[in-house]
C-alpha cells in the first residue's frame, strides 16, 4: 500500500504541473506546496495502515473483495492523517508573523484539519481512493495467481 502511495503522490505531483503549465494561472506553487505537506505523513500512514489491515482483518474468503476495500480504506486514513500537515504549518506560521497568540493556535489548528480532509478529497480523493482499491485487488490478485 505505501507503494501505491507513492504512486499516487508521483501522479499528483506529475498533473498538478501539467495543468498549471496548461492553465498557467499560477496555482502551480500552491499546488505542490500542499503535495510537500501531505508527503511525508502520506507514505509512513500508508504502510501502517495496510500493514494493520492485513495483519489483523485478513480474511479467507474473498480476498480480492477486501483487499480493494482494505486499500481504500487505507488511501482515505493516508488523506486524513495527510491534512494534519497543511493545518499546523499554516498554524505555526499565523503563530511565527504573530498573527494569532500561541494560546489559540490548538483551536486554530482544530479548525483546519477538517477543512485540509475536504481539500485532500476534492483535489486528490477522486484518484487516491479508487487507486488504493485498485492497489489492493490487484495484491490479492497477484497473491493468488502466484
């Protein structure tokens, strides 16, 4: 699962330049500013959770069934646990420029996570979610072909 992970980071990355060199509206920064931010929680968030899934919820009977939703189940934690990143930058940034006092910035913080989930699914869960369901299916498949 992190390996599809990584594939779905590679392509996020990939279309967000190719549509911000199409477009040219200047988005490309903030596009792939918020990629470097889910990054590295993404990939570590992957391999635990599909190592959980599969360890503890293995079933016998209809592998492939599961393992599609076993992967994406673990694409959807990936893109939560990814929304933490953008939120406490942009928490510890309002705190460094002295925007917001250090008392707020949980509450602050609190606030955007959820908001940085919603992003997470509009921009990259229309492909993140199927792609990890495609992952699993295709493990279980190659498991019991092999």
């Amino acid at each position: 699962m992190a390996a599809t992970g990584l594939l779905a980071t590679v392509v996020w990355f990939a279309g967000a330049w190719a549509i911000a060199a199409k477009t040219g509206n200047g988005t490309l920064g903030f596009t792939l500013g918020v990629g470097l931010f889910f990054l590295p929680l993404v990939l570590p968030t992957s391999f635990v959770v599909g190592t959980l899934l599969w360890r503890k919820l293995y079933p016998e009977e209809n592998r492939e069934l599961y393992g599609a939703v076993f992967g994406a189940m673990t694409a959807l934690a990936s893109l939560a646990v990814g929304s933490l990143g953008p939120a406490l930058v942009v928490a510890a940034s309002n705190v460094s420029r002295g925007t917001i006092p250090v008392s707020e910035v949980a509450g602050f913080a609190l606030l955007l996570i959820p908001s940085g989930f919603v992003f997470a699914l509009v921009a990259a869960g229309w492909f993140v979610i199927p792609l990890g369901a495609f992952g699993g299916w295709y493990h279980e498949r190659a498991k019991a072909t092999a």
